[in-house]
C-alpha cells in the first residue's frame, strides 16, 4: 500500500501521458467495468485462441498471444488495475521499475496456469492430454423453445493459484537431491553371490518428478491442483435438440502435467416443475411434450363442447403469444381427434438463428382432443336428453347411423368418412 502510494505521488507530478499502447480492455474485449470473472473468462477465450501452437500458419499469432498475457496480468492484480485505469501504460512501467510485485511472467507460463500442459499443447511430442470431461445439464422446454444464456456448475480441477501450480508455499522448485532430478534410482541388487544386477527405481524422496520443495502450499497441501466449483456460462440457442453436446475445448479438469481435456456438455430436457422457478410466467407450454421439431398437447372438451361446437380455448405458448383454439356452434369434434397446428410448434435450430441470413421455421403443434363425459348427470338433465334422443329414435328408428343425429346426406360426400361410420 505505500508503494501505491509513492507510486501515485510521483505519477501526480507527470503531466497527461500520451497512450500509444493498445488498450488491456480494448485487447480483452472489455470495458472498463469488468468484473474479475469476465476478465479470466477473457483470457481464457482468447490466449487459446491465439496460441501459437493453434496459428503455426499465423505470424501475427504469437504478439497477440503475449498482448493478451500482458493484458491480464495487469487487470487481473486489483491494484496493478487501478494503477493502469488511473496513469495507464506509463504508470505500470514506474510501477515495474520501483519492484512492485505482478506481472513479468512468461505468457506460455501463465497459460500454463490455465490450461496445463507446460503452456503448448496440440502436436507436441510426448505431451499429454487429459481425459474429456462429461456434465449434463437440464434445461427446461421453455430455454430450448426460447433460447438463453444461463450458466452451470460442477466441480473442476484446477492448477492452484496459490502456488501457481508448483505445489510450493514460496513458489521455488528444486531439484530433488535424492536422484538428482531424474526421477529414478539404481539400485544394485545382489542375485546370487558374484551376480548383481542393477534395477531402476522410482525415487522414493520425490515420488518420481525429480523435483522437491521446501514447504508444502497450505492452499492444496502440495498437491499442485484443486477441485473447487466452477461456472461455465452456456448459451442454449432456440430449437437445440434435446440431447445436443457443446464442447468447451480445453475446459476439462487442468493439471501442470497434461493438457487440460475438453468439457463436454450435453443438453437434455428436464421435466417441467409445477409453477414456481421453471414457469414464471405460468405459460400453459410448459407442459408440451415435445418430438423433434413438433409439440404434443392434451386439450379437454365437455360434451356439449364436441358436440355442440362453440367453444374457445387460448394456451399460452413458451414465449407467452397465445394460441386460439375453438369450433363455431355445429362443428363436432371427436374423441381422439388430432388437429394440426402449423407453424407453432419448436423452433427448428439452424446455426444462424435469426438473422438477416436466415428466418426461423417453425415445426408443428398436435392437438389431442379428449371429451369427458360426465360420470353423473343432473337428473333434471338427464330426463330432459332422455326425452329429446327418445323423440329421434322414434322419428329415425334405431339404427346406429341414423342414431348418431347425423343428416342423411353428407354435404361433403367422403369415401373414407363413410366406411368409418360403417364400423
Ligand atoms: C380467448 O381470447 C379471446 C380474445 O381475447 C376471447 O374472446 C375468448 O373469450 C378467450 N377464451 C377463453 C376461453 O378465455
Ligand atoms: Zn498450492
Ligand atoms: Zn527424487
């Protein structure tokens, strides 16, 4: 803190200072309101983006790769930050030559930091990958419908910050005595008398890395990693199919003996929770059933309803628009009818989404109709359609064709319908 302060003062004395570097917010892409999270999440997007092992055709590649390294290790130190916001550029390098701590790493090492692997990876002989990692995570209809950017957790190995991966309170790696570094032992081994034969050994002093230290980190007990949770953000985009795998390259469990493996996230539909967090807007959608592009719906009528007509139904769709559904007085439906109603069901997934390129499509909604009976009638009720079916038996005899109300002569005469009503 009073290096801040001498820091400060002298910085007060110099007049504007022309920045001619580029800008560590401009290079991660941020503003100035970054949070801490945003700015490694930064750089992890971009340091793997501009690696040299990814871009060996790309001579370009290796500056931006320090730039971004640069670039985070002053915003990620919360004074070296307020250092670079207040003075800038000029105000790092006075910072730097009165020793302040920060800063100065190799990039490769503190990509390292990250992602493992000694700060390359790819093609890199006897380098070695860890294993993929796979999380699933439930997403409920209404995200899949609608699309959005959430974010999940689950429980990642990472390189400990604390001793920046070496296991060491005080950071310093030595070269175990032991095996000097080699990892091995030979050990002489007497067979019988006059053979010896000699055996190597993993050293038993550094457990075979040929490197010791003085005193553990507290922070992961020496064992270099830690699990801790950690969010990933996830963007669902409209009409992912239930099932569908994202993979965060590079995002698996890290460790400074391998590079990190992919995280691989899948997508899968989770059942609609009553009210509460899944349906805040209480949208009748919630409770779709869905098949690829297309969406199931159950949809209850009285009796009077399909036999009558005149009816109206409005279901709240995923997004809130409402979907008419009705007969007008006369239209009949049967029990089990499906309607189809186009255009409404998911949205179909297209890795261009909604754009100038591209309008979405939508897939089909099918309606169910199930007519309910009632299990009692109203005896005044039930006298009175006892009368009224009694007087068109009568009238038309009982036969079941004549017997179900229909007219005699279809309007629209259709062969299919007739063998149906023949059954
Ligand atoms: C559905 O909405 C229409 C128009 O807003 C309205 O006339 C009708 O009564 C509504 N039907 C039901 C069952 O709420
Ligand atoms: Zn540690
Ligand atoms: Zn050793």
């Amino acid at each position: 803190m009073r290096l801040l302060k001498t820091i400060l003062l002298s910085l007060l004395t110099l007049a504007q200072i022309a920045l001619c570097a580029e800008d560590y917010y401009k290079v991660l892409g941020l503003d100035k309101q970054a949070s801490e999270r945003q700015i490694k999440s930064a750089y992890r997007q971009l340091s793997k983006k501009y690696h040299p092992d990814k871009n060996p055709n790309d001579p370009t590649a290796h500056d931006k790769f320090v730039l971004v390294a640069e670039a985070y290790e002053a915003l990620s130190d919360a004074e070296s930050r307020q250092i670079y916001d207040q003075y800038g550029h000029e105000g790092l390098k006075q910072r730097k030559q009165q020793g302040g701590s920060g800063g100065g790493h190799d990039p490769f090492d503190l990509f390292s930091r990250f992602f493992g692997g000694g700060g390359h990876y790819g093609n890199q002989p006897g380098q070695r990958r860890g294993h993929n990692v796979e999380v699933k995570v439930p997403i409920s209809l209404r995200d899949f419908y609608n699309g959005r950017t959430t974010e999940f957790q689950w429980n990642k190995q990472e390189i400990c910050e604390a001793c920046e991966g070496t296991g060491a309170a005080d950071r310093v790696v030595h070269t175990c005595q032991t095996c000097g570094g080699r990892g091995v032992r030979t050990v002489r081994q007497q067979l019988a008398p006059g053979m010896v034969t000699q055996v190597q050994m993993q050293c038993d002093a550094c457990g075979g890395r040929g490197k010791s230290i003085k005193h553990r980190c507290s922070a992961c007990g020496g064992e270099r990693v830690v699990r801790k949770p950690t969010l990933v953000s996830l963007t669902v985009q409209r009409g992912m199919a239930d099932g569908s795998r994202v993979a965060y390259e590079n995002e698996a469990d890290a460790s400074p003996d391998y590079v990190a493996g992919d995280l691989i996230v899948t997508l899968f539909e989770k059942e609609p929770g009553l009210e509460g967090e899944d349906n805040p807007d209480k949208v009748d959608g919630v409770f779709f059933r869905r098949k690829g592009d297309d969406l199931f719906w159950r949809e209850i009528l009285s009796l009077r309803e399909a036999l009558m007509g005149d009816w109206t139904r409005n279901i709240t769709h995923l997004d809130g628009h409402v979907v008419r559904l009705g007969r007008k007085r006369g239209q009949v439906v049967q029990p089990g009818h499906v309607e189809t109603v186009a255009g409404e069901g998911m949205p179909k997934w297209d890795e261009d989404g909604d754009s100038v390129y591209h309008k979405t499509e939508f897939g089909n909604l099918f309606v169910e109709y199930t007519v309910v009976l009632p299990d009692q009638m109203d005896s005044g009720m039930e006298k009175e359609l006892w009368a009224l079916f009694q007087k068109w038996r009568a009238k038309k005899g009982v036969d079941l064709h004549k017997d179900s109300g229909r007219p005699e002569k279809p309007v629209i005469h259709d062969e299919h319908e007739h063998e149906h009503e023949e059954l």
